[in-house]
C-alpha cells in the first residue's frame, strides 16, 4: 500500500501552524506484480492522520475507492469507481481496447436505460458512434457497423 499526502506544508511542515494547510490523503493497493488494484481518496480523514491498512477498504460517503480488475492477459479489463458504477473494456487479439462498456451489468445493452452503454473504438482509439457514421446502432459482423438500408 503507498499512502500519499496531498498538502503543500512547505517550511511549515505543519498543517496546524498558521496560515493553515489543508492535508488530503489517498492509499493505493498493488498486486504481487505491481499493478494498481485499488485506490482510496480519504479527503482530509476527519483532520485526523492517516492510519495504513493493508487491505482496500468498504467504500463509503467518506472513503471514496476505486477498483481494476486485469484479465488473463493482463489488461486492465474492468474499473469500479467511487459510486459504484463499472466500466469493462474489451480487447482484440493485439491488445488494442475496442469497446468500453459504460455502466456495465451484464454485458447487454438495456433499451431505455443507462446501463451496458457501449461505445466501439476506432483504430485511433477515439469512439465511433451510429449517429457519427451514419449507421444503426447495432454492431455486426466482427465488430463492424452495419450500414444503414
């Protein structure tokens, strides 16, 4: 776990001597391997110090936590941010993301709803969308949109 300290003391070293500072903190927990699984933004933990935990904690209106989760390959596959809503990427056999998924449930786009909103990437990993193409919103054939009729 690295605990990072978000406060400009300066020659004051102090956030209790005056002018008064105002001491952010934020944790982030790594894998065997180095990679970041999970981050949390204390904010100013109630004016008190920082105390370490070695394991993430449960996400609350004051711990706000971000959650990766990596893939058999490795890629980072799937985020869980603060309010609990998860983005899924997925990846083609290069490594290159060609969807994200933005309030991903179940993989399956919901009509009238917000959740599984999916965006397929372009070779410059920008999003195309339907409506930018000219297209139906529906993705076939490999990941190609269909041209409207």
């Amino acid at each position: 776990m690295t605990i990072t300290t978000d406060a400009t003391l300066g020659s004051l070293g102090n956030a209790t001597t005056q002018p008064l500072a105002r001491v952010s903190y934020q944790a982030a927990w790594y894998d065997g391997i180095g990679r970041p699984v999970a981050t949390a933004n204390y904010g100013t933990n109630g004016n008190q110090a920082l105390t370490p935990s070695v394991v993430v904690p449960t996400p609350s209106d004051t711990v706000l936590v971000t959650t990766t989760a990596y893939n058999q390959r490795g890629e980072a596959y799937q985020t869980t941010d603060p309010a609990g809503k998860t983005s899924h990427a997925e990846f083609d056999d290069a490594g290159r993301q060609i969807t994200q998924i933005q309030n991903y449930v179940d993989g399956v786009a919901n009509v009238g709803t917000q959740a599984d909103a999916d965006s397929r990437l372009s070779d410059d990993a920008q999003p195309l969308t339907a409506e930018k193409l000219g297209l139906e919103s529906t993705f076939r054939d490999r990941g190609r949109p269909r041209k409207r009729e």
